[in-house]
C-alpha cells in the first residue's frame, strides 16, 4: 500500500497572490476614494446646483445663512425658530441636542422659562403653545417650525411692521412646506426663508 503525501503549494508573498490583493486593493481605492467622490460631486452640481453649494441663500448681494442650518432671530418683526442647544445655539460645529431626561429639572426650568417669553411675546395661552418653540430638535440646527408655531406669530410680526396681517400669512403660506408626498412628515416653514421673504416686501 503506497503512502500519498497531499502537498499544498506554499504561499507565494512575492507575487501571484499578493500581486492580486494589492492591484485590487489599489484600484478600489482609486474608484470609491477619487473617481465616485468626483463623479457625484460633478453631478450634484450639474443637476442640483442650489443644494450641492449648501443651500445658501442672500441677501443684498451678500451670503447670510442657509436653508438647512436655522439660525437666532431678536427683534419682534421676524419669526422665531426652535431653542437649539448646539453649541451657543445652531452652532453647525456642535450639532446636538441637550441630552437632558424628560424628568431632568433643568429641561423643566428651561420650557417653563421658553413658555412664559412666549406667552408674553405672542400674547397666548400656554396650552396654545406648539410644543416645537418649547422643545429643542435632537440636532439643534433644524431650520423649521410647524404651521401652528408660525401662526401664533402672524400677529406680532404685523404690528412690528406695519403691515398687514393677510400680508404675513401670505408669506408664511408661500414658504410652506407640504408632507412628503401628502403623507409624511408635517406641513413645516423655513424661518429664515420666511424672514426673508418679509423683508423683501
């Protein structure tokens, strides 16, 4: 009976194998970390310029935020957004939210202090308060209030102008934005487009 040694090929570390992994390791790197970055960069600014630059908007010339990073209103003449608790507030660099429990007295002392400024601001009850004025987003960045926190508003931001209230929620309902195809999400209005919108009038 003869004896058979199975033999294995020993690993060639000089070439065969390794010249594969590396020539493969080497042209993913080039397709997924330079040509499809570049691609999509050069696509999304082909097709969708607005977005792909930041969604910025201007005014006078000048660059004074953008649609998708809200951002701190004073004065009784512009709509007020959400508290953020992004850094100093819609701090893009810290983007989050307090992390505090819904128990924590700190989180309570702050909406019960948001509440009373807006009671007096928009001369409203607290129970007609739309919880997103009281409630920082989980980012602290969002750029929208609902329908019902932008109508509470109305009032006042067309006495501190002179205008109109038709004028105002004209504006408020051009720069509505509707759910996701009728179904998801809210009907929600971008502050600073708002803002802006009244300015230009």
């Amino acid at each position: 009976m003869n004896n058979l040694k199975t033999l294995e090929p020993p690993l060639d570390t000089r070439g065969g194998h390794f010249g594969t992994w590396l020539s493969f390791a080497v042209l993913m790197t080039l397709l997924f970390g330079l040509v499809y970055p570049v691609l999509t960069t050069l696509l999304g600014q082909a097709l969708f310029p607005f977005q792909a630059s930041g969604s910025l908007l201007e005014k006078n010339g000048s660059v004074i935020g953008s649609s998708l990073i809200g951002q701190s209103f004073s004065g009784a003449k512009y709509f007020i957004g959400r508290p953020s608790s992004a850094g100093k507030g819609y701090d893009p660099t810290s983007a989050s939210g307090s992390n505090l429990a819904p128990s924590n007295p700190a989180l309570l002392e702050r909406a019960a202090k948001t509440s009373a400024e807006i009671v007096a601001r928009e001369g409203v009850g607290a129970l007609q308060i739309p919880v997103d004025l009281v409630a920082a987003s989980g980012s602290g960045l969002d750029p929208h209030i609902s329908l019902a926190a932008a109508e509470i508003q109305i009032a006042r931001v067309a006495k501190a102008r002179g205008i109109a209230e038709n004028l105002v929620r004209q504006a408020v309902q051009a720069q509505t934005e509707q759910p996701l195809f009728g179904v998801f999400g809210l009907a929600q209005v971008n502050v600073l487009q708002l803002n802006l919108t009244l300015d230009r009038l």
